[in-house]
C-alpha cells in the first residue's frame, strides 16, 4: 500500500527555502553588500546584536549536530537537541537577536517534521516576526523575511488554515 501523504518524511519541509532561493535569478539573491543608505544612514540598526561569533561553539555544535540528524531523517532527536539550543538562546540573546530567529525557524520545521503542527505554529510566528523587524533596518534581512514568511505560509496551510496562508 502506498504511503499517504502524512506519513512520508517531512524531508521536502527543510528544502523549501532552498528550492525558493534556488528559482531566483542570482542578483535576486545576492543580499545588499552596503550598509549605508545613499544618504549615507546606516541601515544597520542592529550593532549591538550578538553575530554568530559570540555563540558559544558548544551552542553552534548542538545545531550542527542537529542538521546531520535532519539529513539522516531522525527529526525526533533533531528536536530534542534545537530545544536545549533554545533553552539558551531564551536565557542569552536579545528579543530582536537573528540567530533566535534561525532557530525559531528550525524549531517550527522541527516540531512540523514530527507532527506537532500546531505547536510549530509559534516558533515559526516568533521567526517571521524578528526577521520583520530586522529588515525593517537593515535590507539584508528581506530573504530571510520571504523565507519565514514562506515557512509561516506553510505552517498555517497544515493546520488547515489555507485563507489565512494566502
């Protein structure tokens, strides 16, 4: 008996970004390499923020460790790993902080990969909301805002909530 569509592996959930990145022109994806506006304003509003240098490596080698497991298919231990990473990044990193959006994002695929698509809803919300934010400020954030939005769409379209994913 064939798979049904619930029961296959959620693999073509994490693609999704890509795939999207993939089908625009390469200018399209290039993020802006300025940081000032014409006028010569910083739009880089978000100096004070954390970069990925200043997370700690045990931090960066739990989500690593967790994307080899997504590439395996055991989203389940993939999950349980992004959790201890988000018990830090709640306890660490500033409300408006880029990598508690990533790992919002991740923890919305994650959760979503398992099955637990209403409790994905809000990581993903959480993800779409930071990066809405930053680029307000700062251009370079705009893909990683299509993206979320992207994984938002989805997200609602799981829980049947299709008008609202338009």
């Amino acid at each position: 008996m064939p798979a049904s569509r619930h029961n296959r592996p959620l693999r073509w959930l994490l693609a999704l970004p890509m795939a999207w990145a993939l089908a625009l022109p390469i200018d399209a994806r290039e993020r802006p390499t300025s940081l000032t506006s014409s006028s010569g304003t910083p739009l880089l509003a978000q100096a004070s923020l954390p970069t990925d240098a200043e997370i700690p490596k045990e931090i960066t080698a739990l989500e690593e460790t967790a994307r080899g497991l997504v590439e395996r298919g055991d989203y389940q231990q993939a999950l349980e790993l992004m959790q201890r990473v988000m018990v830090w990044v709640n306890a660490n990193l500033p409300k408006n902080a880029p990598y508690r959006a990533s790992s919002q994002t991740w923890m919305g695929l994650l959760l979503s990969a398992v099955g637990r698509r209403q409790e994905a809803l809000a990581p993903t919300e959480e993800a779409q909301r930071i990066y809405r934010e930053l680029a307000k400020t700062n251009p370079a954030f705009l893909p990683d805002l299509a993206d979320s939005l992207n994984n938002l769409g989805i997200r609602l379209s799981e829980l049947g909530r299709r008008q609202e994913a338009l």
